[in-house]
C-alpha cells in the first residue's frame, strides 16, 4: 500500500476509535426528576424536596422557576461541572428549597412550580438530552373561619367538658386546643351543616391555667382560633404510699416480667421495667388505636358503674411503690379501681363498639369501648373477655368478668375513660347530671 492509502486507513481508524468511544456519549435517555408535587401553601413556610439524576451522561444544568398571577420567578439554577468529551462529574443531586409566600410576593391563587434539567449528551446539537416536569402550587394564606358558640363553660383539672362552634367548609382540622394538647371535633347529627362539638379535657398534667380554645386549620397550615369563656378549677389529687411484697413480686411481677422479655433475676429491677417501661408500651398501644375516631355519638345519658362495686382507688392518685422501706418506682393511677365479687360481670358503661379486646400488659385483659365523639371507656384485669373487636355494643352489654390479669393484686376491675386519648374523671361520667348539664344540653341546643 502506498503512504497515501496507510494514512488514510490510520485516519479511519482513528475516526471509527473516537466513534467508538464517544458513541456513548450521544445517549437519548433525559435525566430523571423524583419527587416533583403538587403543593399547597401557607403563611407558614414549607419545604420541596426533590431530586435528579442521570446516570448516562451526567447532570449538566438545572433550573427551578415559579409562575403566579404577579409573574415568573427562578427559585433554583445550578451549572454542575463537566465537559462534553469527558461528560458530568455528578449523576444526581438533592434539591430542597424553602418555600415561602412572604420572601416570594406570591399572591393567593393557583401557581405552577417548573423544573428543567439538561445532561453533557451529545444530543440535540451538543445541548443535551432535556427533563422537564411541572406541578401546580396553590397559595392559600386566609386561615379558615371558626366561631365558638358555647357559653361559659366550668371544667376541672382532670374533668371534661363540650363546645360547640361554627367552623368553615375548608378547615380540614378543628377542635380544641387545651394549651398544648389537641382534642379533635366531630360532627354530632347529620343535620348540623357547619356546627360541630369538640370534647375536650384538662389533662392531669397541663399547665396551671391553661389557655382553651378552638382552633381551626386548613390544608395549607393556616390556623385560625377563638377563645369562649371558660373556667378551671384547681383540685388536688391523692398521694398513697403502696408497699411491695415478696410474694406479689414472685407470684404477679415475675410472670409478667418473663412474658414481656425482662429479666426477672432482680424481683424489684423486674418491678421497675413492668410499672414503667411496659406500662409506657401498653399506653401507647391505646393511643395508637385512638388515633381515628369516625364514630357519630353512641353514648346516652350517663354512663354505668360496675353494678355492685366498691371503690378501692381514685382517679389520678399518686403512687409510690415501696420495698424495705424504700421507695422503688411511682406512677399516676389514671381510673377508678372497682371491686366486687370475684369473677363479677362487667359490663359495658355505654353504648359503642368494642375497638380493643386482647391482653395489655399491666392492664392484664383489656376491653375499650368507644362510644363516639372522642370518648372511650376501658376495662382492664379481666379474668376472661366476651366480646371481639368491632363488635356493637350496648349499654349494660356484658364485656366478661373481673378478675386479676395484668398488675393487679386482687379481684377488681380497672375502670378509666378516656377523652381524646386523655384519661378524665369518671366520676363525671358517672353522673347523670353532670352529663346532662356539660355535654348533653350544649349538643341539643346546637341541634
């Protein structure tokens, strides 16, 4: 072959090797972008995240921009680092933009959030392959409108009361605030249109005159409240000074301590992890079945005693546990501790349905019964369980009977009731007139 001809096979080799080479490099696959949503924003600032990426050629440039009735707005652009022979440095990158109605002017209405990312391809003259994505972004800052109805409303720490307040259609949370602690509202008749009732308490706990108010938010975050008169009255719980025996902790705390996985080498250690660390599991297994209430009202009147009980504990009562004259471990008794006869029936307080049926811990068989509104009754140390989960029940309908499951150390039963997943008084609940005058009037009033 001539000089000539080597030269030009040593060109075409060369052209077919940079070919070869760079034909990945004209990939048509445009980066992906993950996680790009519709949003609904407030006063309060949200946040976006996303994220893009591009395995292929590499990530080459990004841009975020917003359009509203006030114009467009670029809330993100990034030129990431590479070269068209050797392609992008970075294959994916995380973005989360703090969004803010104020900082941004956006006004009220309907926006669209639009992101385009390009990659080092080769493609469509050198510019690369291009992603682009859009989602709408709705600003909303008016707070939705609520107005409490309900007069001066007396209530006690640890006791219950009821409101009732207009709320508008967009709130999509509403009820009452007892100074840090929520209480959902519900709707009470199907003729209510836009009244609805919250049942709220004063946990044991909260603050010495703890702000109540009604509280309404919309999907946005908005949050609009309103105050009604209320007054809570102070009122002191006991202290009782309970002493351990050997034989309770071998014959009740042992078996307890073995069943839940605790070491039960040290009988007064194996106390401590029942009373404390198992008594807070079982408490939050009961708020995690009270976390959705869809029930209408199902309670009339007051609610029932255990039929020919004793009351051998308060509701509320400080207890310190001692062992040789030493204080081992404490706890609040949230219930009334009813004793009767061995193996008495117990019986549902009110009507509603049974949402928890099973063994719980230091509350031995466990039956909780909600009875709509936000308010559930339980019954714990039941020597056997009647009932099943979702099962109706009504007033007076046998649950099973006493009996000495779970930390108990006699025949009783633990009889609480809960508002909102707070424990309250049952005392309250016990009386037909407190019912009446507290919850009942302000619900036919509204109606």
């Amino acid at each position: 072959m001539t000089s000539r001809a080597w030269l030009l096979v040593l060109v075409l080799a060369a052209i077919g090797a940079a070919v070869f080479v760079m034909l990945p490099r004209w990939e048509g696959n445009p980066p992906e972008i993950v996680g790009l949503t519709d949003v609904t924003l407030g006063r309060v600032p949200g946040e976006l995240e996303l994220s893009i990426e591009d395995p292929e050629a590499g990530l080459r440039s990004v841009e975020l921009r917003v359009m509203s009735a006030a114009g467009s707005k670029t809330l993100v652009t990034r030129v990431f680092p590479g070269s068209l022979y050797a392609g992008g440095e970075v294959h994916r990158e995380r973005i989360a933009l703090a969004l803010d109605t104020e900082a941004l002017s956006l006004p009220d209405g309907q926006a669209t959030l639009t992101i385009v990312v390009r990659d080092w391809s080769l493609r469509n003259g050198f510019d690369g392959n291009r992603g682009e994505e859009s989602a709408t972004l709705v600003v909303d800052t008016e707070p939705p409108k609520v107005t409490a109805l309900s007069g001066l409303t007396y209530v006690k720490r640890g006791g219950s009361a009821a409101v009732v307040y207009r709320v508008a259609p967009d709130a999509t949370r509403h009820g009452v605030r007892v100074a840090d602690t929520f209480f959902q509202g519900h709707e009470f008749t199907k003729a209510a249109g836009d009244l609805r009732v919250a049942i709220f308490g004063v946990p044991v706990d909260a603050p010495a005159d703890p702000a109540v108010r009604v509280v309404a938010a919309d999907a946005a975050g908005n949050e609009r409240s309103a105050t009604f008169p209320v007054r809570v009255f102070e009122q002191e719980f006991e202290t009782r000074r309970l002493p351990l025996s050997k034989s309770f902790l071998e014959q009740r705390v042992r078996p307890l301590a073995e069943a839940n996985g605790f070491d039960s080498g040290d009988l007064v250690q194996a106390f401590r992890d029942v009373n404390e660390t198992l008594r807070e599991r079982n408490e939050s297994r009961i708020r995690e079945l009270l976390g959705d209430d869809p029930l209408g009202q199902r309670f009339q009147g007051a609610f029932g005693q255990m039929r020919g009980s004793k009351v051998t504990s308060r509701f509320a009562e400080h207890r310190r546990y001692v062992f040789d004259d030493r204080e081992v471990s404490n706890a609040v008794h949230y219930g009334f501790d009813l004793a009767s006869t061995a193996g008495a029936p117990v019986t549902a307080a009110n009507a509603g349905v049974v949402v928890l049926a099973e063994d719980l811990g230091i509350y031995g068989n466990c039956v909780v019964v909600d009875h709509g509104l936000g308010v559930r009754s339980l019954y714990g140390h039941l020597r056997e369980i009647d009932v099943e989960t979702g099962q109706e029940i009504a007033k007076g309908g046998r649950l099973g009977r006493s009996g000495m499951t779970g930390l108990a150390g006699g025949d009783h039963l633990h009889f609480a009731i809960l508002v909102g997943g707070v424990y309250v008084d049952p005392l309250e609940w016990w009386d037909a007139r407190w019912v009446r005058s507290h919850v009942e009037v302000r619900l036919q009033g509204a109606d």
